[in-house]
C-alpha cells in the first residue's frame, strides 16, 4: 500500500494546484487549547480563481490583512480552513479558470 504519509495530503494538494502556494498559520489573540488558529493556503503569486482575486501572499479565503497574524513556518503544513481547501479544490477541478499575474492559464 502507498501511504502519503502525514503530509501526504496537504502535499498532494499544494502540488495539484495550477500555481505556487504554501501552508501559513493564522494565530490569534487569544489561542487555547481548544482553538489554535488555523492553517491556510497561502498563494505566492497574484492569482484570480473565476471572480475570486488574491494577491501574493494572501490566503486563498481571504486577504492577509484580514488576519491578526499570519505567519509561515511550524511543523502541521496540513491545510486546516475549510474555505481555503474549498478554493483550491475548484482550482484543481477547473484550471482553466484559473489566471496568474503572469497574465494566462499556468
């Protein structure tokens, strides 16, 4: 059996996307135990995904300013925002919707 391992997925994922994007963390003022902020994929150029518009350096969900802190770096690079995850999968499923600051489909 060919297990990804645990990364495997978020891997898969970030390598699936038609263009390049990490795994930052969203912290918040005020983490427990229960809440830790979460992690978000995080696109390294400007990218439009049908109406969605994100700069580099945003998280596909929405923009870095929006956030307390968004930081990259840490051990767990599993994407955990269901709305970033949500994105990227549309992404994947449709490339062609998908344009680049470098002007056309990747």
């Amino acid at each position: 059996m060919n297990d990804p391992g645990p990364e495997g997925p978020a891997t898969t994922l970030l390598e699936q996307l038609p263009f390049a994007a990490h795994i930052e963390h969203a912290y918040t003022p005020r983490e427990t135990a229960l809440y830790g902020g979460g992690n978000h994929v995080v696109v390294e150029q400007e990218v439009r995904i049908g109406r969605i518009h994100r700069h580099a350096r945003d998280a596909l969900c929405k923009s870095r300013w929006s956030f307390w802190g968004l930081n990259r770096g840490g051990e767990d690079h599993t994407p955990s925002c269901r709305r970033c995850i949500e994105i990227a999968e549309r992404a994947i499923a449709d490339p062609a919707s998908v344009t680049t600051s470098a002007g056309g489909s990747p």
